[in-house]
C-alpha cells in the first residue's frame, strides 16, 4: 500500500473523487505509526480514537457535500500546540500531566478544516534545541540512518512525515527548528513571517522570534496548508493585519526574471564542501529556470548566533517564569516553604539545556548587565535586518545552505552546547529579523539528505512557494524517501 | 565582561528560582563560562549610533473597546492542580 507516497493535493483529489475515505486514509496512517515509530520515537501521544472520530467526521462532511478541500487529511502536531482534551506535554516532565484546557488557534484552524490530528509529536524540551535529544521523552532518530538526529527542536514532526508515519505536520521555528529538521530529513519546511501565523496557545520560548509553521514533501502541499493556519488572530496581539495571499494560485509562475542572492557569509568556512558544492549544482538548476543570480553580502551574519543566545535565553528567561508549580505543571513533593517549592519543582522539571538557556537569560537581563547584553543584542538585531533590507533591495530572494553539514550521529554534540549552538549559523539570523524562510531537498551527500534555505522579504511566502515549486518540478529530491520505511 | 564565577551561578540561580544541586555548580560555571565567550563576539560591532529592535513588525499594541468578553473558566482552570480548595490555590505558609 503507498498511499503514504502521496502528496496532499493528490490526497485531496482522491477524497473528492471518492477513491478512499478519510477512515481508510486515516487508518494507513495510524497502521503505519504502530509499525514503525518505535525505531523513530516521532509521537508522545497518539490519538487514536480522535482521529477516527475526526476522519468519521471530515467523511460525513462530504458526503453532505460542504467539506474544505483539505477535509480528511491527517496531520501530525507538534507537542508544543495546546490541543483542548489532549496531552500537551512540550518535550517536558514540567507538562507531562498537563491536559490543555483549551485549542490553540492553528489547531482550531486545523480542525475547522476538518484535518485528521494523528498525534502529538515528539520535541526538544520547550522547543530549546537542534537535534530532538534534550526531550524528556527520549530522542527521536533520523529516519535515513537511525544512529542520527533528524534535527530539532521539531524533530519529531520532521521525522514523522519523513518516515511517511503522517503527509504533514506542523512545527515552531525560533532559530531553525522547522528549517533545519527539514534539511536533515529531505523535507519541506517553511517558517512563516513572523505575526503570519497566531501564537496564541503555542506555548512560548522566545515571542519575539516564535512562529508556526509546516513539514511538508511538497512546496504544493506546504501552500494548502500554509492557507489554513496562516491569517490574523485577535488573540495573539503580536499578529499581523495582513490579508493572506492564496498561495497556490502564484506557485505556477516562471522563474525567468527572478533575482537571487547568494550570500558570501553563507558559503565560507565552517559549511561542509560537499553541501556546498550541492548547494552550488542547485543554483545552477535556478539559473535554468531563468533567474540571475547575484553576488551579495550580509555583512553582520557572524553576529547572529551572540545576539540570538542573549536574546532567545533572555525571553525564555521570562516566559518560563510561569512554571512555578502554583496552577499547572509539575509540584515537587512535599515543599518546606514557599521558595523550596518554585526551586525544587522548577529544578525537577525542567531538563539540562532549558536549565542552562533559563541561567543565561537571567544573567543577560539582571541588574549591571542589561545594557551590555541584552540591548546590545538587539541593537544587534537591527544591523542584521538593515543587512536583509539592503539585500532585499538588490534581489527577490536569498538563498544559501540551511545547514552547514549533514546529520550529525545522536549523542555528538550533547555534551558541548556551543557546538550544537553553532549549526543554527544560517538559519537565525532570519528568526532576528522576522522574514520568513524555507528549507527544501536539494540533493545528498554519502546518502543524507541536503536542504537549501530560501529567505523571502516579509509576506513573500507565496514567492518563496512558488520558486521552490518550480525547483521541484525539474528534480526529484523531494520524492526520494527512506528505504527502511 | 566578567567572568562567571560560583557565586555568580547560585545568584543567578536564586534569582531565576532554580534550585541547583553543588555538585551541579561546576558545570554550570564552565558551560556559561563558553556560552557568554561566545556572547562576546557582539564586542566587535559598532552599535554607537543604531537603535534597539525588540520586535520584528513595525507594530504596536492593538487595543480594544472595554467590553466583556472572557468568562470565568476558573472551575475549569482549577482541574489542572490537584491543589486547590474553595477556588483557592494552595500553597505553604507564607506569612507568619
């Protein structure tokens, strides 16, 4: 049976057409889960009866004939995403227990679609890390070679819709936890501009860099669903008033005109010869399909990766505040006081590396060094935007490696966090200036998947969609999937 | 910059209401030690003239008419601890 071989819009057709039901799409799926997330530790819940019920009901919604085109297809949601009943745990022994009492507003999108919700996948603590090993729950393994990490912190998404185990699913994206597992997993993965998709009940790292976004194999299947969880939302006050394009209508347009930027800073030392030499053959593909591609420079990348680790610690610093064992989230046993009961419970749940951001932001934002880090850092912030908009004033869109290598094996980098730190060095400094992203399958490297990254101006999604489209219907990097699975 | 020392980690310790273990402090001393060396690289630029960007929209606070518009969930809310009594939440004496 390969109908997880299938793209959502061929999906969608066979709904329509009536070739299957949602119930039996639905149940490959779940089958397809049994069978083999136990090599991958992708989900820390599944939800199976819900997604039965939810199929009965995208089915029945057809047949009376008043379905979203997209009714009955199954997704999986990160574990960072408050679904109302459901566990939502975060990648952490702080939530193990906690029960969202209420929908985020994508998962109400989702649901309003009548998308099947497989799941709860499996994620860095907090959504604080780059390769899924920091999840209370355990690591999650890369579907091409099971001794490695498919990246993080949405590594269970990405290797979920890797393994076939789900079509979609979503992620976060605060420094490339949606990019950078894409890469490493031969997905499509686009975070959004920052205010396109609502935050409101996904649960807060950074909410200056935090945004939702999708792992697709497709730039098709990312554009349907971008249109479902993308728009205003009067509850995030951090959302954009900007009406949202429709994104499948622009992703026929030629490339012939198009100007990219390739970033000099991108292609220096530190990125692997072999992903570079992919990544050049990719331009070469774009320059086929008409574009020009143009020199360019973003002169203040290197300071990306010292802005974002004051700023991202500094705002989870304060957002992580709120798990003080008083309402919801774990409570140690037996507090002597007051102060032992934030202390202890807050020591017991949380894990090592959101221990060691909370300390860092805390150290950034006290008294004596706010100004020589934190402002700092976002003055910082400014010079790389300014680096972006003088780019985006010469080219249409950059593009470059999303990773400096390929797959690192689990257990690598876990014990020197400034290693780890430093495979986000392409992917941040575009969560700091708040433009949106994409990574996409451009080829392999001794067997391991190669992502490239293109960077729009903000609100280009439908751009970015549209070239990544035209790039996949001349190579077929995106269909290759993993034999094992 | 300064350097961070064992005092320095049980303060910022207490101030973020973490309780580490001593055998811990060790470590988080040389990780935050590589950590802020690396922080340090922002040295090198010239931020004399540039102002501080805390948001990527140009944006501000939304408001909106004084109305009602949320209900009182707290029964609902107070499922999420086993500790709560009279809609109250319970905690260790604080005042004496």
């Amino acid at each position: 049976m390969t109908l997880h071989m299938k793209t959502i819009a061929e999906m969608a057709d066979d709904l329509a057409a009536k070739r299957y039901s949602a119930v039996e799409l639905t149940t490959h799926f779940l089958n397809r889960i049994k069978q083999y997330d136990q090599q991958l530790n992708s989900f820390i819940t599944v939800t199976e009866d819900l997604a039965i019920q939810a199929a009965k009901q995208a089915d029945a919604a057809r047949q009376q004939g008043h379905a979203h085109a997209l009714a009955g297809i199954p997704i999986a949601q990160k574990d960072i995403f408050c679904t109302k009943g459901v566990k939502t745990s975060c990648g952490s022994l702080m939530l193990d227990k906690f029960i969202a009492p209420y929908d985020a507003t994508l998962i109400e999108k989702c649901n309003a679609a009548n998308l099947v919700m497989l799941g709860k996948t499996n994620m860095d603590e907090f959504a604080m890390g780059s390769s899924n090993e920091n999840s209370y729950y355990g690591p999650v393994k890369n579907p091409w070679d099971l001794s490695r990490v498919p990246g993080g912190s949405s590594g269970g998404s990405a290797a979920a819709v890797a393994a076939g185990l789900a079509p979609a699913a979503t992620g976060t994206d605060t420094g490339g936890s949606i990019r950078q597992p894409a890469a490493l997993t031969n997905l499509t993965g686009l975070k959004p501009t920052y205010g396109r998709v609502s935050r409101f009940g996904m649960i807060a790292f950074a909410s200056s860099l935090d945004q939702g976004g999708i792992f697709t194999h497709t730039a098709e299947d990312a554009a349907l669903l971008l249109q479902v969880i993308a728009g205003f939302d009067n509850k995030d006050s951090t959302s954009a008033e900007k009406a949202v394009p429709n994104y499948r209508d622009s992703l026929h347009q030629p490339l012939s005109g198009l100007r990219i930027g390739i970033p000099k800073e991108f292609f220096s030392e530190g990125l692997n010869a072999e992903v570079g030499a992919t990544i050049q053959t990719a331009i070469t593909q774009f320059q086929k399909l008409g574009a020009t591609i143009v020199d360019i420079s973003l002169p203040h990348s290197q300071m990306a990766i010292p802005a974002y680790y004051v700023i991202a610690p500094a705002e989870c610093s304060s957002n992580l505040s709120r798990y003080d064992g008083i309402r919801y989230g774990h409570r140690c046993e037996q507090p002597k006081d007051l102060e032992d009961l934030y202390k202890r419970s807050r020591a017991e749940g949380f894990g090592k590396e959101v221990k060691r951001r909370i300390m860092i932001g805390t150290y950034a934002l006290s008294a004596g060094y706010y100004d020589a880090y934190y402002l700092k850092a976002q003055k910082i912030r400014q010079l790389i935007r300014q680096d972006f908009l003088d780019a985006f004033s010469k080219v249409d869109i950059i593009l470059g490696p999303t990773t400096p290598d390929t797959a690192f094996k689990l257990g690598e980098k876990a014990d020197d966090p400034v290693s780890m730190y430093l495979s986000d060095i392409y992917t941040i400094s575009v969560n700091l200036a708040g433009l949106p992203g994409v990574s996409a399958p451009a080829g392999f490297v001794k067997g391991l998947p190669v992502g490239m990254q293109l960077i729009g101006n903000y609100f280009a999604e439908d751009k970015l969609l549209n070239v990544v489209h035209q790039y996949q219907q001349v190579t077929d990097w995106h269909k290759q999937s993993p034999t094992a699975f | 910059m300064s350097s961070i020392t064992k005092e320095t980690v049980n303060t910022i310790a207490h101030l973020a209401r973490l309780g580490i273990k001593e055998s811990e402090v060790a470590e988080y001393v040389e990780n935050l030690s590589s950590i802020f060396h690396l922080v340090e690289q922002m040295d090198a630029a010239d931020v004399s003239t540039i102002t501080t960007m805390a948001h990527p929209l140009d944006m501000c606070q939304r408001l909106r008419t004084d109305t009602i518009t949320e209900t009182n969930q707290r029964a609902q809310l107070q499922k999420l601890t086993p500790f709560t009594e009279a809609g109250l939440y319970l905690v260790p004496q604080v005042i004496e």
